[in-house]
C-alpha cells in the first residue's frame, strides 16, 4: 500500500469550510487567500458562503479531493 494513503485524514464539508475560514484569518484576507489558492475573491467568497461546492482546483490546491458517501439513517431491524 502505498504510505500516501495511510495518512489520508477524512474531513466533512463545514471542516474544510472551517480550515478555509482559518485560513482567511491567518492570511488576513480572503483577497490573499484566494490569491495564494490560484481563485478569484467572488469565487473563494461564494464557497464560504455556502453558494458554490469547492471545484477541483480549489480541493487540489488544498491537497483534498472530493469523495462522496451515503449513509442510510435507516434501522435494518426495522425493515425485515
């Protein structure tokens, strides 16, 4: 197995708008956030704002990638 893979962290999708939000704080600016990230301003302030998904430049950027997964809320004793 390749050692990439054994210190994958698994974050949700208000974690990573959170370490985003650090971010901005660290940098003093979304402006330098989103210069340093290779985005425009509208674009890193619609994702924060919950307007927009995190595109694929932007999770790369981050050293991310998306990866969805569906939990069932549904008890299996309740539907046998």
């Amino acid at each position: 197995m390749n050692s990439f893979y054994k210190n994958e962290l698994t974050i949700t999708y208000d974690g990573l708008l959170d370490y985003i939000k650090r971010l901005v704080e660290q940098k003093g600016s979304q402006t330098e956030v989103a210069k340093n990230l290779g985005i425009s301003l509208g674009y890193l302030n619609d994702v924060l704002h919950k307007r927009k998904l995190p595109g694929t430049k932007l999770l790369k950027s981050l050293g991310c990638e998306r990866k969805v997964i569906y939990k069932s809320k549904i008890n299996t004793s309740q539907t046998k």
